[in-house]
C-alpha cells in the first residue's frame, strides 16, 4: 500500500469542481461537485439521529435503490434540516439541475449539505452554483483540493487522504476527502465523506467494506458527544482501474479494505484533530478489556468526559477523571486491577497501577501531555480485546465558537 | 408545607459543626460533622459509578446493613477515590475517632469526602478535625450554614434548603445541604447532601421515599456528564417531631414525601445552577412524551447536549441543536410534530411548530434568553408523559476551572 498525495480526484476517472454560490458564506467557496465519468456503484453510510436532514433521506433513497451513481453535489453553511417538506424539495431540484448541467440521470445525483440547521436552503443559488461548477470539473489535484476547503464549515483545516494499492497486476486507487469539526459524535460517521475509488467491486462488497470499517474510523471520533443531523459518508467506485472485479471476500477484497481502512482512519483522526477550538488530537486506546463491543464503550467515554479534555487543555495528568470516566461508563470491570499510561512523541509514562498512582513525575506527564497529539493508553487485564477512540481537548475556543455559531 | 430559612440544623436535634483542617485547603474551612442527639433511621443513595469512592463503599455499609446512625463527617479538597485499600482505612479511622470523640458506635458513623480523585487523605488531619469539631456542635441555624460552606470545592455558594410541614398534628422539618458543580451528571445524585428530619417513620418507608425522589431532582442534574465516584445522598430522620410513626404508605407518607421532594429539588436546582462556571440554570421540559422513561431520555439529552449549553450561553436561540439533540437520545418520534419555546422571566416565545421556524423575532428570543434561568419546553405530541432536567450553559469558565483544577 503506498499513500499518496491526493484526495477525491485521486482515482481514475474522477473529477471534482468548486465554487463560491453565496448560499451564506461571503468570500469564499461554498460548494463541490465530484463526478465520475462513468457509472458507479455507490455505498453510503448515514447518521442514526432521528431527525435526519433532507439530503441524508435523499442519498439514502438513491444508495439502496437507483443503480449508477455519477455526481455528488455539497454545500457548506446551511444544513438543509429541519426544513420541512421544502428540504427534499431542494433535494430534487439540485439534482435536476446537476442533471441537465451533466446530462446525467437525476437519479444519479446524491447531494449533501452541511452547517446551520432550520435555514431553509437559497435553491436558486444552488442551482445557479451547480451550472457553474459543470463545466470547471477537472481530474487534477488542484480540483481535489479545492473541493474539500468548500466543503468546510468551522473546520480550520481541509481533510483528504488517498493511496494506491495493486490488485492482479492494476493500480487501484482509494481516495477522499471530508468535513467534520462541531456536533461530532460517534454513532454513524457524524461528518461528511467522500470516498472515490477506481476499484471494479460489486455493489454488495463496496457497501460492506463501508458499513464495516466506519466502526473502527469514523465512529470512534467524538469531538462533543452530539450525533449531527446530516452524517453523511458516501464511497464511489467506479471500476476504472480494470482490477478483476472482485466479487467475493478474497484477498483482493482484503487489499482494498486495507486501503479503505488508511483513508478513513486519517479522515477520521484530521476531524478529531480539527475539532472545534481542539489544540490537541486526543486517542484514547483501551487494550485488555473482555470484549470488543466493551473496549469501544471504556475508550467512547473516556474521550467524552468533558472533564477530561479540559484536562488534556491544560496539559495536567489528572488521571482520576479518566477511570471515572471508564467507571461510567456501564462496561462492568475491577479499578485495582486498571493501568493507565500517556504516551506522545515526548515519550510514554506509567500513571496508575493496579488502581492507584504510581507516583510518577507529574512534570514529565505535562511535558507528554504537551504535544499536539497525545494518547491516554488504559489496561483493563480482563481480557485480549481493544479498540482506539480519537477525540480533542475541550477549549475556550470551543465555547467561543459555538457560543455564537449562527452570527 | 411552608418553607423556612434554614438547613441541615433546621429539624429537632440535629446540630452541625465545621473546621479548618487544611486537607487541601488553607483558609478556609473544609470539614463539617452532622450530628443528632438520638439514633436515627438512615436512607441513602449513591453513585452507579463502578470506581466507586472508599466512603460511598463505608456508607452502603452502614445504610444497608447498621441501624442508628448518628453522625457524618464530611471533608472537601481530597475525594478519598482511587486510593486502594488505605482509602477504606480512612474510612474506618475516621469513624474512629468520632465514635471517641462523640461516644457513639463506630458503626453510626457515616462518611463522605469531595474533591480530587487519587491523592491519599492525610488521615491525622482529618481525626484532627474531628477532635476539633465535637465540642462546637451546635443546632443554630449559623451551625448548618457554616457547615454547608464547608463542604464546598468548585462551588461558588453554599446550598441549603428547609421546609415544615404538620403530620398529625406535630411540625415535621426536613432540611438539608448539598455541594455539586463538576463532575456532576444524571446517573444517581452526582454530588453530595445531606437531608436531615425529625419526622418518625420506618427505615423501609425512610430509603423508599429517597430513591423514588432522587429520580425526579438529583438525578435530573447534568453540568458537563460526568458521573462521580462519590455521588452520595444521605438523609437522616430522627423521630424528634414527635409525629405519629409512619410505617404505611398513608397521607402522612404523602405529605413527607412533598417536603422532601421540595427540598431536593430545590438543592438539585442549586447545584444545576452553579455548575461550574454557569452563568444561566437551564431547565428542558419535555411534554406531551408517549413515557415518562422516554421524557427523562429526551430531557436528559438536551441537558447534556455541549452544543446547545454554548448557544445558551451565547444567548442564541439555536434551536437546530435542540432538535438534534432530541434526535440522537435514542427515542424513536416525529421530527415534523415537535413543538419548541423558550421561556424565562423576561417571556415565552414559540420557536418551532411542527418541527420548523414559527419565523419568531431573534431579537426576542435573545431577550428571552438572556436571563439567569431559562427554560426550553419540548412538546412532542406522542402522549401525556412529561419531564423536566437541570442544567446550565457551557463557558470559558468551566475550561478555566477544570483544565488546572488540580494546581
């Protein structure tokens, strides 16, 4: 597997456009197109939140049920829920549009929307953006990248990842870019992601590779525990590469979850990183623990605790908030067996003990907790099961921001 | 029921005290002991953290399984969790030296700390502080007040509440005192207090009327979803009214009940208020839910939803995040049927109507917002089932406290 530079246009026959439609930002772009020259086959995965935005009802709709994906059409600043029947609505014309600018089926449309809820949607300067964006589709880097900074909303930096695996003797591609900052929590993919893929792949296979590895990626990301509205990850492929298609769970299936795997586990750890006012990416890993299903509970709650990301904020070992947070987390286990480590770049050190301190350097743990990138690592000895949870400090840039979101 | 000025001295027999020990506080005080002339029946609830605190482990003890509980000696600074097998010794010494200093039974001692998890209590101080504190105990109304500063860490006012009410012709008082604004989230009490009555009733009736209570005050409390390891309430009931025993769930079991009830619910309303570095309590009323689980889940969500408590804390009518927050509790509904307002001294406004804008005056709804306690009514339209939550907006204060609270 070899990671390369590039994001959603990184893949064979795909190509992606931007521009700036004014649907709320001033000075910038607000939306991406990405099209495929030839029909895909598409698998989405969506948000579980009960009120689902309009375009998320509208993907799903065209993911399970219309063959033959080609575009997809984002805007940023105005999240198209909570909108009424007028939502879907949008949802259609956009597609027409799209359509009649590409000469493609308005079934082959997915759309997506990102940022404020219950605004209902400007649709003429949607449509008016989507002419615009058609004949600006380029398959260069550049077009990529462009892409993914108009898909941004508070995310401080664009989000892509792409590599290149071999599949009987071709060059298949996975690549993609996302957004994801504010009102992410891990249950879905709680963000939006566009994965582009030159693999030739049945449909069945493309959608279980998604639905399987979004439970170790992006639903291990908690940024503040609210599951968003529009969660939204759609993979596009479109079998350009000419691999043997595979249709089964062979080796070659095997290669390309692989693949997969390192593109969304990097999206996914840019959004922990990029968190709302985040000066610090926090992983939090819990190994030994009895089960799976429990190692994912033990290490979610740790990296929700508000109280603990204001600690990693300050850079303080305060290491009784995190088994607090383990213990209340409702996964049953013994706190005078637990081990706690932190680890960054500046090194690894021991905090707790079988349940109680090790009477570590408290100056060496702030000068772990200082770098950019720091892993709590909790051992629950009960078993061989672990799972890693990726989230952020809790900060004063975060209540700034959403303190006033709308203004 | 008529409500007085006063605390956990207010009922018959029951005196109060408090020192400086300097546990990890200097200059102020930091220990408080409850005592009661007579053996009393004694009810408690605790945390449902599975690291549960040394004390919370002594004080089940001696709840379930002692009668004639006689004393609780409180201390703030040091949280006497995470401490291994000497934090259970704490406990033991600690009822020691009150069973010597007040010449009572070990065995009617209950205990209770508050503060930072993992550091070792300096046991020597504490049986110091009791030594200190039996010879001032008094029933004045000064007494309880000064013990419930005691017993305050991050808490920025003292809490007490006390009401009386007539059973059978006799004045029953309940009273009590709490501390809570960290690590406080619905699951059990989240903090501690201490409920004393002189009422006479049965031991059964006593833990009974607590637990059904706490469901409705206490655990409706969320500053940031953190449940404790020391979650602890205790309350105390003496006989000293002289009212006739209630051993049956009669109408003088209802009227207790009334009185407890106002009392928590007044201490749970304090601690929701003074969350850490709140500016606003923020109260969500559910209605019109097809249950009273579903309610508590839906109410509970909103509490607790980080987005939302920063927009509260903009004073941003941002009622997207309400909505959503409702979405992702787990409760299946109709987003298109759900009714919003907002409400506080300055008004009502209604926000949403069937799950889109009313087009309501921001300008309002700000002014609405922007006072010291405000509520946010959901209405759902599913049933008659309703349920109301505490909390408070989310500010740069909280960061500030909790990023360095152990320095």
């Amino acid at each position: 597997m070899k990671i390369i530079d590039g994001g959603v246009t990184a893949a064979k026959g795909f190509k992606a456009a931007s521009t700036a439609a004014e649907i709320k930002y001033k000075g910038r772009t607000d939306m991406a197109m990405v099209f495929s020259e030839v029909p895909c086959v598409a698998a989405g995965t969506f948000t579980t939140n009960v009120v689902k935005a309009a375009p998320v009802r509208w993907d799903q709709d065209i993911v399970y049920n219309h063959p033959g994906a080609r575009a997809v059409i984002c805007n940023s600043g105005i999240a198209n829920a909570c909108t009424g029947e007028e939502g879907f609505g949008y949802c259609r014309e956009t597609a027409k549009a799209a359509s009649e600018s590409l000469g493609i089926p308005e079934d082959s449309v997915l759309v997506a929307s990102t940022g404020v809820i219950g605004m209902q949607l400007p649709i003429d300067r949607i449509a008016n953006g989507v002419k615009a964006m058609a004949p600006k589709l380029e398959g260069s880097r550049e077009a990529g990248l462009e892409a993914a900074k108009a898909i941004m909303t508070t995310d401080t930096e664009k989000k892509e990842a792409a590599v290149e695996i071999e599949i009987g003797g071709k060059t298949v591609t996975v690549g993609g870019m996302c957004k994801g900052s504010g009102m992410i929590h891990p249950n879905m993919c709680t963000m939006l992601g566009f994965i582009t893929s030159d693999v030739d792949i049945s449909k069945e296979l493309l959608q279980e590779a998604l639905s399987e590895d979004i439970k170790d990626t992006y639903n291990m990301v908690s940024v503040d525990g609210d599951t968003s509205t529009n969660d939204t990850v759609l993979l596009l492929a479109n079998g350009q590469a000419g691999n043997p298609k595979i249709t089964e769970k062979n080796t070659d299936y095997e290669e390309f979850k692989k693949a997969l795997n390192y593109v969304n586990t990097t999206l996914a750890k840019k959004i922990a990183g990029d968190g709302e006012g985040a000066t610090a990416l926090f992983e939090v890993k819990v190994i030994g623990a009895a089960t799976k299903a429990e190692a994912v509970t033990l290490s979610k709650s740790v990296v929700t605790s508000s109280l603990t990301k204001a600690a990693i904020y300050g850079h303080d070992a305060n290491w009784g908030r995190i088994l607090c947070a383990l213990g209340y987390s409702g996964v049953q286990f013994d706190p005078e067996k637990v081990d706690l480590y932190f680890e960054s770049k500046a090194g690894k050190i021991k905090i707790i003990e079988n349940g109680v301190s090790t009477g570590y350097s408290e100056e060496e743990a702030t000068k772990i907790l200082s770098e950019e990138a720091v892993t709590a690592i909790a051992d629950m000895k009960m078993g061989d099961a672990s799972a890693t949870a990726w989230g952020c400090d809790l900060t004063y840039d975060y209540i700034k921001i959403n303190a006033d979101y709308r203004s």
